[in-house]
C-alpha cells in the first residue's frame, strides 16, 4: 500500500506512537504542499512560507507523542489549519517587528485577509485535486493524460488535440470523461477520509 492510499488517521497514529523519520517524510510529502500553499496565500514570501512548513511540522512534532486521534473532539483538517494559521501569523509579528509601521498590514497576512477560512478551504481543494491527480498519473496511459491535459485543463480543441496525438475526437472526450470521473471518484474519497 502507498502512502497516498493509507489513510490520514493511520498516519497519525504512527506519528503519535513512533519518532520514525519516514512517517515524517510521508506526512510532509502529504501535506507540506498545502501548508506551503496557505502560507503563500496568506501572503508569504516563498522563504517565509518556507519556515512556515518547518515551524508546523516542530509544531506537531511537539504535540505528537501525547497526540490522540479522536474524531468526535473535531476534524483534522480544522486542527491543521489552526496550527498552519498560528505559525503564518508567527512569521508575520516576527517579521512586522522589522518593518515600518506603515507596511505592516501588508506583511501581516493576519490582517491584509479577512477571509482565512476561505484561503484554507481553497488550498483543501486543490490539495485534494493534486494528490488525486498523482493517482490518476499512475493509472492512465500516456496519450490520455496529454489529451485531458491539453483539452480538458488547457482548453485546446479536441480537433487540435485528436490530431496532436494521433486520437480519434471521441477518443479525446472519452479520455477527459474517464479522467475526470476517475479524479471525481478520488477526491470524494479522500475529502471523506481527511475532513
């Protein structure tokens, strides 16, 4: 089993029950991306956002070996974001002590957003859109994927992109159908496994 099919509840549980830095690993392949993502959303400079990641993950390492899942205690995602919200709004009073007054707000991400929640839930989505398309990655053929990828995420015509890749028309809609049923099959799983 890969790390991408096990689920979000075993990870934590490794993490809480052993210090392996392999479990480390694959939960940062998981989520360091997302956290990153928010960070820059939120306004971040990449090196900013950067420590951000790293601050979560000493965050977590903390935290984990009292850490005990329990879901009915509130949702993982919300956890995550709370600890990711903490540590962007660390990087910004730290970085706001060295900046003029007159450019805070646009350091602090804290205040030049009102609508965190809102950042968060979008980078949950498209966190969920990458990692099922890593999966999708894995299970289409070749010529498929240049083919949704050109016409169904590019918006080429599926003319151009059936005579680019040597691909009937229909063969061009079947592959964008297939792929994006596939890819709405998985996100609906792992939004079930991870809220």
């Amino acid at each position: 089993m890969t790390s991408i099919d096990q689920t979000r509840a075993s990870l934590l549980v490794r993490l809480a029950e052993d210090v392996d830095r392999s479990t480390w690993l694959e939960f940062f392949d998981r989520y360091g991306a997302l956290i990153h993502g928010y960070a820059r959303n939120r306004g971040c400079q990449a090196v900013d956002a950067d420590d951000v990641v790293q601050d979560v993950l000493m965050a977590l390492m903390k935290a984990m070996p009292n850490f005990e899942y329990d879901p009915k205690r509130g949702r993982f995602r919300g956890y995550l974001r709370t600890v990711t919200w903490r540590a962007v709004s660390a990087k910004a009073r730290q970085n706001r002590d060295a900046t003029p007054l007159d450019e805070v707000e646009s350091v602090d991400p804290s205040l030049a957003s009102p609508d965190a929640d809102a950042v968060w839930e979008e980078e949950w989505r498209q966190y969920h859109v990458r990692r099922a398309m890593r999966v999708v990655e894995r299970e289409v053929g070749e010529r498929d994927l240049l083919a949704f990828r050109r016409y169904a995420l590019g918006g080429e015509s599926p003319q151009r992109t059936a005579e680019d890749l040597g691909l009937s028309i229909d063969q061009v809609y079947q592959a964008k159908s297939r792929i994006l049923s596939r890819l709405t099959e998985l996100i609906e799983h792992h939004r079930h496994e991870e809220d």
